[in-house]
C-alpha cells in the first residue's frame, strides 16, 4: 500500500480574529533572534491566552522563520502545553500508585458526575478542566487532588465532589 504525502495547510485559519494575536507582538520581538527560542515562545505565549490558539502558530512561524510543523511537534509532545482553553480552576486528580490503591479512580468519576465532563474536559462555564495526572508528589495523603495551587487529601467521592461544589458556590 503506497501512502500519500499530505502537504500542511499553511494558511493562516479563520478563527484568528478570535484572539488578540497584537498581545504576542513584545514576546515575539524579545525572543525572534534568540537561539533556542522555540520553547520559551511557546510558553510565553501560553502565559498571554492561557492556552496556544491555533492563530498564534501561524504568526510565530511567520514571524520568526521557524517551522509549522515543528512549533506542533513541540507543542504536542510535552503535556505543559494545551492547543484549547481551559477553565479557570484545573483540578489534577493524582493517580499515582499510592493514590491508585487508595481509589483515585473513584475520585475521578466523582468528579465527573459532580462537574458534567471527563477527563480533559473543561466545563460549559470556563469554571473547571478536569485532568488526570500520574504523581502530584503527596503519596502520604492518598488520594489527592490539586486545584490551583491548593492541595486536597484523604479524599473519598463525597469529600471531593464538596471541595468542587464550594469553588463553584464561591465562583457565583
């Protein structure tokens, strides 16, 4: 079977307008010339929008001379990166081997039923993203979640899902 070569669409897409892609312009200037630049614009531009819109691809490679196809590369080989929005608190379920044993698979379908979506889902209100991890690194207090910056631990199902209904009670 003879596979087909698919050249890249290197047009820039329609979506653009959606985003301020000017907000990018200092990043961009700072870090044009600079060798080894391809990670670092990638995070600033992450920092700016919160994720990489698809827009900002196109303008980094326009400007900078580097290549379509590795931007992607780079940005959907390591996990710190995410191609779509995400809710305004991430709650990482840890699922590490002592939270595995302490059931972090129930913690997770809880907080599925309690917040409407799955795993790397983001809520319809840009409130939450929900995501899997493999160690958040608190194994003594299996099972854990983090959102934001604050850690939850010796969790149950119900215990969970309160911490998750109070942010969205305090959120309204």
């Amino acid at each position: 079977m003879r596979v087909k070569r698919v050249e890249p669409n290197t047009k820039q897409p329609q979506t653009a307008s959606k985003v301020d892609l000017s907000l990018m312009d200092p990043l961009i200037t700072t870090l044009r010339k600079k060798r080894g630049n391809l990670i670092p614009i990638l995070q600033g531009v992450q920092r700016i929008y919160g994720y990489l819109p698809e827009a900002s691809f196109y303008k980094i490679a326009d400007e900078t001379g580097l290549k379509l196809a590795d931007l992607y590369g780079v940005a959907t080989f390591y996990a710190q990166f995410r191609l779509k929005p995400v809710g305004k608190n991430i709650v990482k379920v840890c699922h590490g081997t002592a939270c595995h044993v302490q059931n972090a698979g129930k913690i997770s379908r809880s907080m599925e039923d309690t917040l409407g979506i799955k795993d790397g889902e983001t809520t319809e209100d840009m409130l939450f993203t929900l995501e899997s991890v493999a160690c958040l690194g608190c194994c003594s207090l299996a099972p854990v979640m983090m959102i934001g910056d604050e850690t939850y631990g010796n969790l149950d199902q119900k215990s969970a899902a309160k911490i998750v209904k109070e942010i969205r009670r305090n959120e309204k």
